[in-house]
C-alpha cells in the first residue's frame, strides 16, 4: 500500500511528513508461521518497508527497519524520516512488547 495525500494522516502532513511509497505502519500478531501459538510478533505492514525482513519479538527491530526504509527504498522526506525517528524513541522508552506497542508507533505516525 502506499502512502498518498489522501491516504496520510493529517497529523502526518500538518507536520510536514511524507512517507513517499511507503505506509510506514508496523503489526503485532500472535503465531506467525514458525512461531508458537503464543508467540507475539512485530512486522512493518508495507511490503516495500517488509520485503526481506523477517518478523521480530522485538519492536524496536522492526521500528528501525521502518525508519531505514522510508531514506533507503521509499523516498520521504526529512520530516517523515524525523517523526519515524521521534516515534521510535517513544516505543523503546515504553518498553512494551504487545498490541499496545505497534499501536502506539502508528499513532505518534499519525496512523
């Protein structure tokens, strides 16, 4: 899916961010293939952003892998970069490893 003016959160453009081809959102399911049933998992929800990378019992794996993409295959700009950057700092200071966790990160996106 990618991100278009339609598509990005007003927060996210009012701040000046665009993610390019990229919706920089990230998932936490329980039980991903190879994992057990009970085992929570992280994945970006962009098949740009997720393409080679595998699903991580920790979040903050997968908010870097986010913010790396959107310089590296999604071409955003600086302040979509930044507000990646701002989110990722909030989630490795909540310490959480849940649901709770990847919805915080897609909301400090405007997501």
């Amino acid at each position: 899916m990618t991100a278009t003016a339609a598509t990005v959160p007003v927060s996210a453009r009012q701040a000046g961010a665009d993610f390019g081809d990229c919706t920089p959102t990230i998932d936490f399911q329980l039980g991903r293939a190879g994992r057990k049933a009970d085992e929570g998992t992280f994945l970006p929800t962009d098949a740009l952003v997720a393409k080679g990378q595998q699903d991580a019992l920790n979040p903050n794996i997968i908010t870097n892998r986010v913010c790396d993409q959107l310089t590296n295959v999604c071409n955003a700009n600086d302040a979509a970069v930044s507000l990646c950057e701002d989110a990722q700092a909030q989630v490795a200071a909540l310490g959480t490893k849940d649901a709770s966790t990847a919805a915080a990160f897609n909301a400090a996106l405007g997501f």
